[in-house]
C-alpha cells in the first residue's frame, strides 16, 4: 500500500484532543481541535456562503482525531505558512530591512553632514568673491557657466 503524498505542513498541525479554551468558563467542555503550531491559528469548518475550511484564532469542534485529521486534510494552507526555507529567507530579509533602515539614517546623516560643509565653502567662495570685488566671477562660477 503507497503512502499518501502530504503538504510539508500538515506535520505541523497538531490535534489535541482535550483542549479548553484559556479563559474559559468553569462549566466549559473540552473539545477537539487542530492547532497550527508555527502560527498560533486554529482550524475552522464556515457552511455559511464561503462554505469550507479556515483558520482563525478560535478552533470548531472536531469531535474526535479522525475527523480532524480529515478536516486538515481539506483544509488550505494556513496563514503566513512557507516552508522553512521560506520562513529562514523571510527572517533574513527582515533583518536586511533592519540593516538599511540603519544605513538609511547614516547616509542621512552624513548629507546633513556634507550639506554644511558645502554651505561653508559657498560662504568661504562668497566671501572671497566679494573681496575681489568686480574681477572675480562668481556669478558665472555659481551658475556653471
């Protein structure tokens, strides 16, 4: 007998049996729910208009395993799922974004930084410029000419 080919996360699903809510009442039963470990959701059943499985961060009961197993086995992808390559290169680009936000104010800094100093030699050519008086030709030089 062949082995049916899974998604790489239903390994990451977890079916717990016995679960009560965290803050529930006192008289609250326990029910059977699935649990995406990696992130935090819930599987769902809606039989409303958008008829089919979810994931939210409230569980349905599924009364026993084999019927949650059989609902994951419906179920989409849950949310912001990737395979672990996926979720390492998301970790690395996060921390990229980080590193230039970073660079992002250095270099600010650094035009802050060269934009006096360019407005102190523009005085300093200024100056110069009127203690030659009418032989220099500051004019042209400041227009590029």
């Amino acid at each position: 007998m062949s082995e049916l080919r899974q998604p790489w996360w239903f390994s990451e699903c977890e079916v717990i049996e016995k679960y009560v809510a965290p803050f529930a009442k006192d008289d609250a039963r326990p029910k059977c729910v699935v649990l995406h470990v990696p992130s935090g959701f819930f599987l769902r059943h809606s039989s409303g208009p958008q008829q089919g499985h979810f994931w939210d961060c409230y569980g349905d009961n599924y009364l026993d395993e084999r019927l949650a197993r059989l609902a994951i086995s419906q179920a989409p992808p849950p949310p912001k799922a990737g395979p672990p390559v996926g979720r390492e290169k998301e970790r690395e680009l996060e921390q990229t974004i980080v590193r230039l936000r970073y660079e992002k104010a250095d270099l600010k800094a650094q035009v802050a930084r060269n934009d006096e100093r360019h407005t102190r030699v523009v005085e300093w050519m200024k100056s110069i410029a009127q203690a030659l008086g009418p032989y220099s030709d500051w004019k042209t030089w400041e227009m590029g000419e």
